[in-house]
C-alpha cells in the first residue's frame, strides 16, 4: 500500500452507520486501458499513479483510502425499493482538486460489496467505455455531470447477452448522494441519521445555507433549482437518460449513470432508447415531470427534519411537497427557455419566443428533422443570402418558410455574428448511437480506433473538422427498435 491521492475521507468520517467499509478484492490481471490526463491534471494527480493499474481496479488500495460502499434507497420506475445500496462501486475517498474543490473518486464495477444481493458486482468493457465517452461529452456540452478518470480491463471474461470483456471505471464527481440516500433514512425513520446526511450535504454543496434557521426547506429547494437546471440543459442537446430513478438522482445536481442513455437523433418527445424502459416513463419529453417527481420524493424525505411529527402545522408539510416541484419547475423552465433562445439566436424576452420554439419544435417533429443538425444548419441558413438558398425544404414547404420569416425578424444583432455565437452553442458532433455502438463492439474485440477517433469529436463538439465529418450524420437507417442496456 501506499500514498499517491493524498485522500480526505468526510464521508466515512462524518457518517458512520450510512455505509458498509468494503475493500474491493480485485482482479487477475489489471491492465489500464484509458487514462484521462486533462482531469486528472485537473485533480491534481502525479503521473505516477498511471503507471500502477491495480490502482483502478482496486487490486491496490491507497493507505489513505476508506473505500465504502454507500447505502441508499430510491424509488424505481415508479415505485420504491427499500436497501439498494452500492452494489458494484466503491467510493475511495475524495480529493480536493487545483481549484479548492471537493471530488469523489469512485471504482464502478469493482466487484461485489455487501449491497450487491444477488448481483456480481462487476462491469462489461463496453458499459465501463460506454460512461467514459458520453460523461466526458457531456462535460465539453456544458453539462453538469459525473467524469471518467480511467478504464482498466480486469483480466476477466463477463456473460450478460454474450460474453465481454471486464473492466472497471474510475468516476469522479462531487458527490454521489443521491435523493435515494435520504429516502433510506426517512423509510426507516433513523431521524437521526437523515439529520446527519443533511447536514453534512448542506456543508458540503449549499454551504450558504448552513446557518440558515429554515436550512432544510431551502435546502430541498436548491436541489429542485440544481435539478431542474440540469435536466433542461440535457433536453437542450437531445439528451435521454433512460432511468431517471431517484437512486439516480444526485442532490448535487450532476448527472450520475450513463446505463441505458443515448441521444435523439430525429426530434420526438416519445422517444425511449433504454431497454428496462418499457412503458416510456422517461422518455425525453417526460424527464422535467419525472424531475418534478422526484424533488417531491426529496420533500417528503425531508419532512421530518422541515415539519417535526409532534408540530401543530401538518397542512404545511402539503405546500412544501407542492413547493418542491415548483422549484424545479420553476428553474427548468427559465433554463429551457434562455436554452432554446440561444440556440436560435433569438432575444429571450420578446414576447413571440416561446411561439417561435412551440413552432420549431413541431416542424422538426412533422419532418422527421435530426435534432442536433437542424439548429446547425440554421446558423449557416444565416450566413447565406435568404434568396439565394437551394435547401428544396424552402421551396417547397410553405410552413417552413413563414416560420424562417418570422425567426429572422427576431434575430438579434449582425446575422453573421449571432450565427458566430450559435455554433458556440449548437454541437456538431454528439454521441450518435450507431457509432457509440460501432466504437464499443470493435473496442471490446480489441481496437479502439473508432473509439478514440469518436471520443476525439464528441469532446470537441462545436468546432468543425473534416476529419470528423462522418460522425456528425444520423444512420443512413433509422432503426425503431435500437435500445441501450445498462451493462449490469
């Protein structure tokens, strides 16, 4: 054992009873594999520790390290489910990085902890690169989200729907509470316990908040406010989480999980990638009420320490329930809004704005329209003459042209600088599943060409290169039944 991460520990030191201690038991033959060197500059983190692999798969154990598998509950697909727990990730520890700024580092797919049940504990190649390329993606799109250190390989051969190579990732986030973490104590009425979690998440990411006399209530809705920003921004680049469970669903605001994820290709509300998803409850246009849901499951975990059981005022504990989805609600819908307008290049306070989107939205539907490309193509719309165009769709469809009327009147500025500023805005190159799924069957029969040459693009989303030209194009065939799997 030895010291290379210079750990601090607070979770394992400040809430005892709230985890299970667990050393992973490692692997036959670590090997790492991907080695993300901006974050890990980031964190601060010699070059030495690439050179030792078990550190990844936690055949080596730093001495600073209190490696715990965290308990929580969390409501599933609708319905709650009691002891869930960490059943194939363990937290390390947390490192304070250059900036002053508390990280967990987390093996995921480390093998089995007291929480696993049934489970092995274990990760796929493809699940483990699946996390690595779209959370760093997501991270170059502005996206509050967990990261990816490093990918190593296990030495082992894994059978979920065929056999696969293991491995296991190295995530980094702020935290990984999640809603779920206070669902736990609440269900078994450990007040005590719920006390103590919040407090220490208050002093971990509100820490204004933490000698507030009603700290609690608006802790619940900063969360809301966090939560409702971060779903918004996901919809805004066509973004589908696929299993927004609140065992999913960080108090941070970061997006934690990338299991059954993917991104929308032609634009339509209903659209459903994950295959545990059968009923379409998260579904893109369905992720802010889910949102909403799930801030009031926060709410109602919360309201032993907001509305004290032996309190005379039982009726507020309702409006605070209320209060929490309007919270969310509330920060989603400013978010989408100032969103949309920028990807239009629209002024957010005109009073047509909200029209104009309404109307896209529907030709982008009504057409069969790729989401990501049609804000793309409207930025260099604006920088050819309006007469002059050759598109057929402006000859053609009626519709289309009065709505192009109406959006050139509302944008702002020099038309060749909003264009400027909407490329910074509107992604070219997004995780396409036709070649995510292309990058991780050629890694897992061991080539990572096509993985690094997509990882190369989707972390350099804005910025055409003729390199890349070929990602930037939905699959010449749409396929309606694809689905995602979450690698368990």
């Amino acid at each position: 054992m030895t010291v290379l991460f210079n750990f601090e520990n607070t979770y394992a030191d400040s809430l005892d009873g709230l985890y299970a201690a667990h050393t992973p038991a490692g692997y036959p033959a670590p090997d790492l594999l991907l080695y993300n060197e901006p974050l890990a500059s980031e964190l601060g983190l010699s070059k030495e520790i690439a050179q030792i692999s078990g550190l990844f798969t936690g055949n080596v154990v730093d001495e600073q390290s209190k490696p715990l598998a965290q308990a929580y509950a969390g409501h599933q697909f609708g319905s709650f489910s009691g002891l869930l727990g960490d059943g194939r990730a363990v937290l390390l520890g947390e490192k304070v990085d250059v900036q002053g700024k508390r990280k967990d580092i987390q093996l995921k797919g480390s093998g089995p902890t007291p929480f696993s049940r049934r489970g092995d504990g274990k990760a796929t190649l493809a699940s483990a690169l699946r996390e690595y390329l779209i959370s760093e993606a997501m991270y170059q799109l502005g996206v509050p989200t967990s990261r990816s250190l490093a990918v190593a390989t296990t030495g082992e051969s894994m059978i979920r729907r065929k056999v696969h190579p293991g491995a296991v990732l190295t995530r980094v986030a702020s935290s990984h509470i999640r809603v779920g973490t206070f669902e736990l104590f609440a269900a078994t009425e450990e007040t005590n316990k719920l006390r103590m979690l919040a407090d220490y998440t208050i002093a971990r990411h509100y820490r204004e908040l933490a000698n507030e006399k009603d700290k609690y209530e608006r802790f619940l809705y900063a969360v809301g406010k966090r939560q409702g920003e971060l779903v918004a921004r996901w919809m805004l680049v066509g973004f589908i989480h696929g299993v927004m469970n609140t065992d999913n669903v960080t108090v941070s605001g970061e997006t934690l999980d990338y299991g059954p994820c993917a991104f929308m290709n032609h634009y339509d509300e209903n659209t459903v990638f994950s295959s545990i998803d059968r009923h379409g409850r998260y579904a893109y246009g369905n992720q802010p009420v889910i949102g909403q849901w799930n801030n009031q499951r926060l709410a109602i975990a919360l309201l032993p320490l907001i509305v004290p059981a032996e309190s005379e005022n039982q009726d507020l504990a309702q409006d605070i329930v209320r209060e929490a989805a309007v919270a969310f609600k509330s920060s989603f819908d400013d978010t989408w809004h100032t969103g949309m307008c920028q990807k239009l290049g629209i002024d957010e306070q005109h009073a047509d704005s909200e029209d104009l989107i309404a109307s896209f939205l529907h030709l982008l539907k009504s057409q069969e329209k790729d989401f990501t490309l049609s804000f793309r193509e409207l930025s260099t719309e604006l920088r050819e003459p309006y007469y002059e165009k050759k598109n057929v769709r402006y000859q053609l469809d009626l519709e289309y042209v009065k709505w192009d009327k109406r959006w050139r009147k509302l944008v702002m500025g020099n038309p060749i600088s909003t264009a400027d500023d909407m490329d910074k805005i509107n992604p070219l190159y997004i995780p396409r599943n036709h070649r995510v799924e292309e990058a991780l069957e050629a890694a897992e029969e061991g080539d990572l060409t096509l993985f690094t040459t997509l990882y190369n693009a989707v972390t350099n989303p804005y910025l055409e290169n003729e390199t890349y030209a070929h990602l930037s194009t939905p699959a010449e065939k749409r396929d309606p039944n694809y689905r995602t799997f979450c690698g368990t």
